[in-house]
C-alpha cells in the first residue's frame, strides 16, 4: 500500500513539472520563430490591380506609346524638350512616336488640368491631377509649377503604371519614385498617401 502511495506522489511531481515546463518551451517556440522572419520586398506589375486607378481608368497608363496625338494637345518646351500636354496628361517624344510620361519636375503651366483635386499638406496648398503635384508660382500670378509629391498628402486616385510593393507584408504602390499607402476613410473609402520610402519607416 504504500509503495502505492509513493509512485502516485511520484507522478503527480512528474506531472507538475512538465507543465511548468510546456509554457516556456511554447514561448521558446515563439520566439524562434519571430528572430527567423525575414524582411521580403516583391514587386509584381500593376495590372493586376484595379482599384487605384479606377477614376483614370479612361485615361492611358504611364508608359503607354502612342503614334497620335489627341487633337488640342500643345507644345510645353522645358530642359531642351519639347513636350505635348493634352488635358493633364504629358508626352514625351520618342522617334516617331509618343510615351506617357510624369510631368517633368519644374516645368510650369498657364491652366490646371480639368478636374484637379485641391489638398493641403502641412499649411500649404497643392493642386493634384493625374500623379502630378503643381503648386501656385504666386499669389498673384496666375502659373502653376510641377513639384515633388508632399509626404503625407492624401489623394483619391493613381494613374495606370503604378507598381505594387510588397515589403513584410505590407502592401504599397509605387508611381514614379513616389510610394503611396492606401488607407481607408470614415466613409469606408480607399484613399492613398504619400509616405517616406518604406525602407525607411
């Protein structure tokens, strides 16, 4: 009877000790596996994505070659190039023919495009279309000049020709050398923000 007794104390400490024991190793476990995640970057084209586009989904892509011109379309000469603006969207000749392009940094304009969104990034007013940031030369001159895009300006739509960035897990979109991150409003909408590079973050 009594070495009955003792083989059952005996497994109760057992028992005892082994579930001390599992909670450490499932930390252990854990932990493992977070010091073994790697950073990913992967880039796949942007046609596959629709969204961002969706209001320019008429308008050609960045990178698009045409042969013709839209008719209206005039010549902006700017850095020993001649380019050809039509309704915000600029193209750069190439031979014979014409590709999309970003509007070239500094060039300046009489007339915003049709349809351009006002925003205001840290107190100071932008003008938006199309991928394109232009800001007012003067309060009292009526030119607009192309400009970088402001970290943290929030804009509705990309233009076709954006990149989708995948970096740990996060999803980005990339147009130009701009990264924008989509974000959703109290509206339940998808908006997107320009952010520092997400290298960087």
């Amino acid at each position: 009877m009594r070495s009955l007794i003792v083989i059952a104390i005996s497994l109760l400490f057992v028992t005892s000790i082994n579930a001390q024991q599992r909670p450490n190793e499932d930390k252990a476990h854990k932990h493992h596996h977070v010091k073994r995640k790697v950073a990913h970057r992967h880039v796949r084209p942007a046609k596959v994505r629709r969204v961002a586009h969706v209001k320019y989904r008429n308008l050609p892509p960045r990178g698009k070659v045409v042969t013709v011109l839209p008719q209206g379309y005039r010549v902006v000469k700017h850095g020993g190039v001649s380019y050809h603006l039509h309704k915000g969207i600029w193209y750069q000749p190439r031979g014979k023919k014409f590709v999309v392009v970003k509007a070239p940094h500094r060039v300046r304009v009489k007339i915003l495009p049709v349809g351009y969104k006002r925003i205001v990034v840290r107190n100071r007013p932008y003008f938006y279309y199309y991928g394109t940031y232009y800001t007012q030369v003067d309060n009292s001159a009526d030119e607009y000049e192309v400009v970088d895009a402001p970290i943290g300006a929030e804009v509705d739509a990309l233009p076709e020709g954006y990149e989708v960035v995948i970096v740990e897990g996060q999803e980005y979109y990339k147009l130009d050398d701009t990264y924008y991150e989509a974000r959703i409003n109290d509206k339940d909408e998808e908006y997107y923000t320009v952010i520092d590079s997400p290298e960087n973050l």
